[in-house]
C-alpha cells in the first residue's frame, strides 16, 4: 500500500503539477498557439495510449482491461481526426514545453505503474487515469479551447473534450470500485 500512495503522489505532483502549473514553468499554456496545442493534444493522447497498452499487459481486471481498450479507440481515433485536420490545413504541429514536459514526465509514471502487479496495479492505473484526465480536460477547457484560433481546430478540442470528460467520470467510477 505505501508503494501505491507514492505511485499516486508521483502521479499526481507530475500530472497536475509540473506539466500544467504556471509557477513551475516559465511559459504559460495559455500562450500557445494552434500548432503547438495540437502538439500537445497529440502528445497527451499517445501518453494515454502507453498508459492503457500498460494496463492490458498487466491487469486481469476486466473492468480495468475494458477501460484500457476504450482509451487506445478513442485516442486513436482524435488522434487520427487531428492529423488528418493538420493535413488539410497544410500544418505540422510545433513541440513545445509543455508537450515535452508531458512526455517526460510519462516515463517516470509508467516506470512506476510498471513496477506494480494485481489489485494494486489496477488502483494506480485508475488514479492516474483520473488524474490525468482531470487535469488534460481543465487545460484543454480553460487554456486551450478559448486561445484556439483556428474554428475546425477549435471544434476538434471541443469534440475531444466530450469524449476526455466521459472517460474522466469512467475513471472516477473505476477509482470508486476499485477502493
């Protein structure tokens, strides 16, 4: 259990805390422009995806296993649509602090959902899909969405918000049950 209160700690000053604060970074997510956004989104998406293909090599759990597949469909899938509205428009995503801070901070996280096996796997996996996506979905609520300049990009973040909020109360569900 205390492995598993520092894997949420971890998670939780990592999520929330270095990828998304203004105090820790000298540069303001707000600021960013459509490309570097797009950057980010797609960065968070595949982060996702590494999480939910971790949890489908070490869980038994079918609830957790369920999860784990709708988070590879669905971030597939918004990842696909964006590329395919960058193509349009011409455009290639710009990284940035923030998408690189994201990526970073991903690898600590799996190296230590990684080190978990059972029930205890599946709690953490399940924090950290709570957290992360409360803290994606605020950011792409209040930062993103209302700086995006482009109206099909903006309508893109709009739709993904959407689905990143279902999976943000999927995940509560999950965290509840799995207590």
């Amino acid at each position: 259990m205390k492995k598993l209160a520092s894997v949420i700690l971890t998670i939780g000053t990592l999520s929330l805390g270095a990828a998304f604060s203004a105090p820790v970074l000298a540069d303001n997510p707000a600021e960013l422009n459509d490309l570097e956004i797009a950057h980010v989104a797609y960065s968070a998406d595949n982060i996702d995806i590494k999480y939910a293909h971790l949890a489908m090599a070490l869980s038994d759990n079918p609830e957790v296993r369920n999860f784990a597949q709708t988070m590879i469909r669905d971030h597939e899938a918004v990842n696909k649509a964006a590329l395919e509205l960058l193509e349009k428009l011409g455009a290639t995503a710009q990284d940035n602090f923030l998408s690189k801070t994201l990526n970073s901070n991903s690898k600590k996280i799996i190296t230590d959902l990684a080190a978990l096996r059972g029930a205890e796997f599946d709690r953490a996996y399940a924090a950290n899909e709570l957290a992360y996506h409360k803290a994606v979905n605020e950011l792409v609520e209040h930062s993103f969405i209302p700086n995006i300049e482009n109206e099909e990009v903006k309508a893109l973040f709009k739709q993904g918000l959407e689905i990143f909020k279902g999976h943000e109360h999927h995940a509560e569900m999950m965290v509840q049950k799995l207590k």
